[in-house]
C-alpha cells in the first residue's frame, strides 16, 4: 500500500540519476564487502555498548554514586529521552541525501564521544558533580543513539538485502558475544579490584576504546547513490506527515504501537540486578558472571534469531522474543540461588536481544524506501518516549512499593504488546515490496 503524503514533497527521479535496477545491481556488486564491514564494524561496537546497555553496569554504577534505586531508573530514563528527542530530527537529515554514510559517522563518533566523557567524569570528579556529570553524558548518549538508529537502519536497508539481513545482524551478535562476555568479566574483574581507582569507570573507557575501533569499520563500507529521494524539509513540515503516514499503513501504526507497549516493559530491566543483591550477595565477580551470561546468550540466540527471521519473518520473532522475556519475570521473583540468576539474566539476554532485533528491522518491511527514515523516527520516538517514562515509573515503585510491583507492572505490558501483534500486525513480507512482488522468506 502506497503512502498517501503531499506530491510536491516526493522527488520523481532527477535526470542522470539511476534507476532502481542499477541501484540494486550495485547493491549485489557490493554486497560482500559491505556485509564484512558491517559484520566488523557490529563485532566491536556491540561489543562494547554492550556493556552500557546490559542490565548490571550502568544500574550499579548509579546506585552506587547515589545510594538510592530510584536514580538507578532515572538514568536508564534520561538515556531513553535523548532516544526519543533525536530520531525525527536523523530523519530529516538524512531523508534527502543520496548517501548518508558521512553522517552516519559523524553521529557514531558523537556516540563513543559520550562514552568517553562518562568514564573520565567516573575518574576525575566526585560526589554530586559526579552523579551529575554522568547523567548529562548518558542522556547525550541517548540522542545520538536515537539519531544512530534511524540513520544505520536505513543505511542496512540499503547495501543488504532484506532476506540476508536477519543471518548477518545474528551473526554480528553472536560474534560480539563471544568477545563482549569476556570483556564483561573482565569489567567484573575491573569492579571488584577498583581499577584506576573507579571500576566502572575503568569499564567504561574499555567499551571507548572498542567502540571507537568498530566505527573505523564504517570507512569500508561502499554506499551506492539512492535512486529516488525527498525534498529537505524542516522537522516541523515531516511532523505534519505523520498522520498520513500513519494512515496509509495501518500494520505499521499497530506495529508501532505494539512495540511501544514492549517497550515499556523495559522498566524492569536496570532492576533484575538490583533485586538479584537482595536474594543473594552480588560482588564484582558476580556483576562480571551476569554481564557474561547476559550477552553469550543475548549473541547466541540473536543468531539463531537471524536465522528464523530469514525463514519465517521478524513478526515471528517478536512474538516469540517478547514471550521469553516476559518468562524471565516470573523465574526471577522466585529465584534464591546464584545459580538460577544466571539462568534468568541468560534468558532476559536471549529474549530481550530477540526482540531489538526484530523491532529494530521489522519497521524496515514496511511501506517504501524513500518513506523509510521517517517510518523509523516515529517507531523509534514513540518507542523511547515510553522508555524514558517507564524507568522513572519503575524506580517509583521500587523505592515506595518495592520490586516486585515493578516486575508485574511490566510483564503488563509485554502481554498487551503479545496481544496486539497476534491479533492486529500481519507479516509485511506478505504484501507487496516496492518493486511490486512480495518477498521471499527463503534466503537466495
């Protein structure tokens, strides 16, 4: 189904420039070396964002500068505001280039800029300037990771094809895997011992260093020029597009929805650790096993993720993501040995990987390419919005209620997001891909 936008804005092809089958004549001539590059480029990225996004560090960190859980939420939220203040504004940077590698390296390098930041404000400030200092550096994380997520998407859905998408982001998981559970007990290790007299700072500048060796990745990458695109138009003009956007696809805007509601369920991920102290006695070296569990299987699983995506469709995984994570809640309010954490941080790492991977790309399968950046924005805005909210309504409970309140809260969510896609999202390589055909769930 065609989106019903304004004509003016949509640019017909200019004169010169190449058709759609060039296009993707070059995006075949191309594909090998820009399927290396990204796989490189994710193996140390992911790596070492990992170890800001695994639900041990970062929540810990916060904890211990503030003393209280509440602020353990607070960060996660602020993180999550930046992500959703920043994707419309990827949008309309990228909407009418013809290539958007160079600012894709740009906001990257604003990313690792950040992380930096936040591990040398754990070294060389104190008390509330340190607190202070880390929250601003997490939360500008957060608004070049919103503008990141709009920008690489796009850039994937360019140079790979959707039936070789699903194995290559798998494999870059799990390859990241591999190393990012070492570098989590290594982390560990770098806590319990104090190195450079903060550890979570010392792991903070490990995930720089590796991060900033993926984005050099990104120098290899071959962009081919897009065939078509928009007119530049100011945020408040693509604004005015949403409800015709939204209008036009209405799997889409469930979607959306659905995704939104899963996300909130993100409320008691900076939680699980700080639950798990209460049941048994967490250290550094447990801090670093957890990490370790957490991403072997969240890479693991992504792989075989992948895979099913490239058979069956991301729907499918969504489903089945959501389902598992939602399963780690129940198993953690009844654990009371080391032993079953780890089983339950394996299984938030596998379901909670599962389903960023599917909502991160089952937004690309919907609608046209030249539509694409904006359909990502708003997916991901309205995703963050609720992410940035549901932190702060966790730490609420968790501070007046108590943990378990935030757990139920939202196992909540992640059943109504359940709910909406069975009943309301069809598979969007059903319908027709822009060149007129539907597309294959069988890899070629």
């Amino acid at each position: 189904m065609s989106e019903a936008l304004p004509p003016p804005i949509e640019l017909a092809r200019e004169p010169g420039a190449r058709s759609e089958e060039e296009f993707q004549t070059e995006v075949r001539a191309q594909l090998r070396r820009n399927y290396l590059s990204h796989l490189c480029h994710g193996l140390l990225g992911q790596t070492g964002f990992r170890l800001l996004n695994a639900p041990t560090f970062i929540p810990t960190y916060f904890e211990l500068l503030s003393g209280s859980p509440f602020y353990a939420g607070l960060a996660r939220a602020l993180q999550s505001f930046g992500m959703f203040v920043s994707p419309i504004l990827g949008a309309t940077v990228i909407e009418h280039r013809r290539r958007v590698l160079p600012v894709g390296f740009a906001v990257g390098a604003g990313m690792r800029v950040q992380v930096l930041c936040l591990g040398l404000a754990g070294l060389l400030l104190t008390g509330t300037w340190s607190l202070a200092a880390s929250l601003a550096f997490l939360t500008l994380f957060g608004f070049f990771l919103g503008m990141q997520g709009v920008i690489f998407n796009f850039l994937v859905s360019k140079v790979i094809p959707v039936e070789r998408r699903g194995f290559l982001l798998g494999l870059r998981n799990a390859l990241a895997g591999i190393t990012a559970t070492s570098v989590g007990i290594l982390g560990g290790v770098l806590v319990e011992r104090q190195a450079l007299g903060n550890g979570h700072a010392a792991t903070f500048l490990v995930a720089f260093v590796l991060t900033a060796l993926g984005l050099c990745a990104l120098l290899f990458v071959r962009e081919p020029e897009s065939p078509r695109v928009r007119e530049p138009s100011r945020i408040r003009d693509r604004l005015r597009d949403l409800p015709a956007l939204l209008r036009s696809d209405p799997d889409f805007t469930r979607y959306f929805i659905a995704r939104a509601l899963a996300t909130m369920g993100r409320m008691s991920v900076p939680f699980y650790i700080l639950y798990a102290g209460t049941r048994t006695p967490v250290g550094g070296t447990e801090l670093g096993w957890l990490t370790g569990a957490f991403v072997a299987s969240q890479s693991v699983f992504n792989l075989g993720w992948g895979l099913l995506a490239d058979r069956w469709g991301f729907r499918l995984v969504f489903v089945s993501a959501v389902s598992l994570w939602m399963a780690t809640g129940f198993v953690l309010m009844s654990a009371t040995t080391f032993g079953m954490l780890v089983v339950v941080f394996s299984a938030l790492g596998a379901g909670l990987g599962g389903f960023q991977l599917s909502a991160q790309n089952l937004v690309l399968e919907f609608g046209s390419r030249h539509n694409l950046p904006l359909r990502i924005a708003v997916a991901n805005s309205s995703s963050e919005l609720v992410g940035a909210i549901g932190p702060l309504l966790g730490g609420a409970l968790a501070v007046w209620v108590s943990f378990v309140s935030v757990f139920w809260t939202a196992i909540a969510f992640q059943a109504a997001a359940l709910w909406m896609v069975l009943r309301h999202v069809r598979e969007p390589r059903r319908k027709p891909a822009e060149g007129g055909r539907a597309v294959s769930r069988r890899r070629t």
